[in-house]
C-alpha cells in the first residue's frame, strides 16, 4: 500500500523530530478489506483505517494536523470534503509537555491487474485531479509556500 509510505516521508520531511527519532512515528492497518472494481480487468481496491501513533510528541497537534491535511489534498481528497469527520485522534497527556498521539483516518487505494508476460503486472492508481493544483490555495487565499517544516510557538 502506498498511501502508508507517502504519509511516513511526508510527516518525516515536515516535522525535524520526527526525523530525528523516527521511532516516535508508528503506523498500522486495521479494518481492512479489498473490494472488486467491478471493471473487465482483475483490479481492486483496498478500505482500511490507518493508526498514526505518535509517540512523546512535544508539540501541539495542529502541527501534527497540518502535514496531513497537505499530504491528504493529494493523497486522499475525501478527507477534506466538508460536514465529514476527515481524522479522529485520541490524545493521551504523559506530561504537560509531552503526549502520545494517535490519529485514524480512513483510506483507499485501487490497484490494476494487466496480463504481461504470462503473469500480472499490478499498478497502483493515483486518486482522481486532486481538489487543488499544489502550489495554489483555495478559495482566493493568498497563496503560501510548500510545506518544509513545521514550528509550533504557543
């Protein structure tokens, strides 16, 4: 699944501690399935709930929110559809200055299967035009630079 590895680079790249202790990033599936495409090729798609545990995190969460939102515009679009519950977290306070965060959002992945040389070659599909070109804000926003890090200052 390759949604898994894109969010992992993404938050790593955005966020220095992160890439400086990378064990406080873990990432898990539950609620998996895989469905038919309904095409005239072998394709499917994959549902499932990704976890992302963040572990003794200093920061605030909407540090942690944002790199996902971005990520999410090309990645998963539907997350940012309104009147929808795009995350839900779960914050557990270890200290006033350090919490584990874990943060569930639902994804899907479609992937193909074209015949090649007596086998398959299985691809991965991108998600539809993504909602927003990158480099441009929604909505008549002024427009802001891609995302290289984040620092939270309360």
């Amino acid at each position: 699944m390759n949604k898994i590895n894109a969010l992992r680079a993404s938050l790593t790249q955005a966020m220095p501690e992160l890439a400086a202790s990378p064990k406080n990033l873990r990432m898990w599936v539950d609620r998996g399935t895989v469905g038919s495409r309904h095409t005239a090729t072998l394709g499917f798609g994959f549902k499932y709930r990704l976890n992302v545990l963040l572990v003794d995190f200093a920061s605030d969460i909407a540090a942690l929110v944002l790199p996902i939102w971005i990520w999410a515009r090309l990645h998963q679009p539907d997350l940012l559809e309104p009147k929808t519950d795009g995350l839900s977290f779960d914050v557990d306070f270890m200290s006033a200055t350090q919490a584990d965060i874990l943060i569930q959002m639902d994804l899907t992945e479609n992937v193909t299967a074209t015949a090649q040389d007596g086998g398959y070659r299985l691809t991965y599909l991108p998600e539809p035009t993504p909602m927003f070109a990158d480099d441009l804000p929604p909505g008549g926003l002024e427009a802001v630079p891609l995302l290289s890090a984040i620092r939270f200052d309360p």
